[in-house]
C-alpha cells in the first residue's frame, strides 16, 4: 500500500464550493494571480487561518473550513517545505501548473472537519423554504427521498450551512425548536447516507 502523508487547507466560501463541486476528488485551478498552492503540514495552522482569516474575510464569504486529505507521499516529497513564521506554520509549496498533477496523487476525498462562522456569515437565504416544507416522518422509506434529493442536489448548501443551521435561532430558519431538530437529524442521516466517505465538519468550539 503506497504511503501516504496527511495535509491540510483551510477555504473559504468559494473554495468549499468548487471542490464540493468535484465530489471533493481535487482542489480547483489557481487563479492568474496565484503562483502557488498552499496545503499546510499541521492541523492547528490550518485551524488558525480558517478562524482567524477565513471566517473575517469577505472575500471567503465570512466562512472558514479545515479540509483534511491524503496525497502520495513520494509525489509531496517533490515539493518544498516552507516555514512562514513559527515551527508549526510549514506549507508545501505546489506550483500552479502542477496542481492538476498533485489532485491526481490525492489518496481518497478531500474532508471537511471544521467549520468556523464569522459575524458576517448570514448562510444561504433560499434553503429555509426548502426545510419547511421537507416531511418528518421517521423511518427509512418513501418520506426520504426529499431529504436524499436535497443532499444530491444542494450538497455545498448543506456543508456549509448545516452547522450554522443548528446555532441561529429556529426562527431565522421559520421553523419551531422541534421542527428544526427533526430536519437537522434527518439531513445528517441523508448525508450520511448519500456520502457515506464524506462527514459533515465538526462545528467548531
């Protein structure tokens, strides 16, 4: 079994989007402006960036993720170990051109551990209607298919949102304290279900 060394990225908003887009197989090509692809070596660097710039920054849509994911550990010996500031801020250092390469070598599905929400996050506006009108009946069966039909169809909405969805008030949601409790679980147990590889990220502390 080839060996495989552990990375992480923290993303915002789009990032999240782009690689949920690709069944989270491969991170999305650099922008003109970015010679480089960041994966960093350590989880709280990671963690760090996701709290501290991501869930801040507009641009990142006020939203901060860790991803986790596995790479061939010959194909990231080819790059550099960077450090940018204290010990444990040590960055591989991908050219643009090769990331194509690199998504190649990744060893399973990227992995959304964590989420971190900053105060501008406001979640995505067209989902509540959608929630409302979901059945709850309990059970596997017929009355599963909305919920399973939602999390093919919407799956970014609902990475990114679910969390937030369980901390602001049920109302913001228009449902009641019950409502939401039930529509939460019978998401989780969809998603579950439907990316079985894939969990939802851990809300963070």
């Amino acid at each position: 079994m080839e060996e495989t060394l552990t990375l992480y990225r923290p993303v915002g908003l789009k990032e999240a989007e782009l690689v949920v887009a690709e069944g989270c197989a491969g991170f999305p090509p650099r922008l003109p402006d970015q010679p480089f692809f960041y994966p960093v070596l350590d989880a709280d660097y990671a963690r760090q960036i996701a709290r501290d710039w991501n869930a801040r920054d507009a641009g990142s849509g006020h939203v901060g993720f860790v991803t986790t994911f596995e790479v061939e550990a010959p194909l990231a010996a080819r790059y550099p170990v960077r450090t940018v500031g204290g010990r444990r801020h040590q960055e591989l250092w991908v050219p643009a051109e090769e990331l194509a390469d690199f998504n190649a070598h990744l060893v399973g599905p990227i992995r959304f551990t964590e989420v971190w929400y900053g105060p501008g996050f406001e979640g995505f506006d067209t989902l509540p209607a959608l929630l409302e009108e979901l059945p709850l009946t309990l059970g596997i069966g017929d009355t599963d298919l909305p919920f399973l039909s939602l999390v093919r169809d919407l799956p970014d909405a609902v990475l990114v949102n679910l969390r937030w969805w369980e901390r602001v008030p049920a109302q913001v949601l228009g449902l009641d304290e019950d409502r939401r409790a039930a529509v939460l679980e019978r998401l989780r147990v969809a998603w579950a279900r439907v990316n079985p590889t894939w969990p939802l990220p851990a809300a963070a502390p």
